[in-house]
C-alpha cells in the first residue's frame, strides 16, 4: 500500500486538521503548501484570497479528504 503524503509538509491528518483549524496559520501554510508544489498562480490567489472563502473550504476538505482544496493546477 503506498503511503499517502498529507498536506502542510507532510504532516500527519491530526497535525494538519489542527492547523487548518486557526484560520492565520491555514492562510500561511496553504499559500507555502501552493508554491512548495510549484504552482506560482495558485499560491498567489491563496495569499490574497485565502483568508475567507477558501480558508472555509479548506477546514472542510481537510475533514473529508485530509488534502486542502485544490481549484488551480497550474
């Protein structure tokens, strides 16, 4: 079985549900999260956008999948 990678560095489902739980370090750790993957446009949006709207979905997709919500792939 191959080992799943979980979002904000490789963190654990725990580690990373916790820290997508207070909205600042969500903001900051999805937009690094982003531009690690290289996916320059997606981070941007999350830097400027990421504080509302997608800080929501990302609480929401971190209980369900365990993985941040990805829109931008590019």
């Amino acid at each position: 079985m191959a080992k799943r990678i979980n979002d904000y560095f490789g963190l654990g489902r725990i580690a990373s549900l916790v820290l997508v739980i207070i909205p600042f370090t969500a903001w900051i750790c999805g937009f690094t999260t982003r531009f690690m993957e290289g996916k320059i446009v997606a981070g941007l949006i999350r830097l400027f956008f990421g504080f509302n709207v997608i800080w929501v979905l990302d609480l929401i997709f971190m209980i369900i999948s365990g993985r941040i919500c990805r829109f931008l792939n590019f």
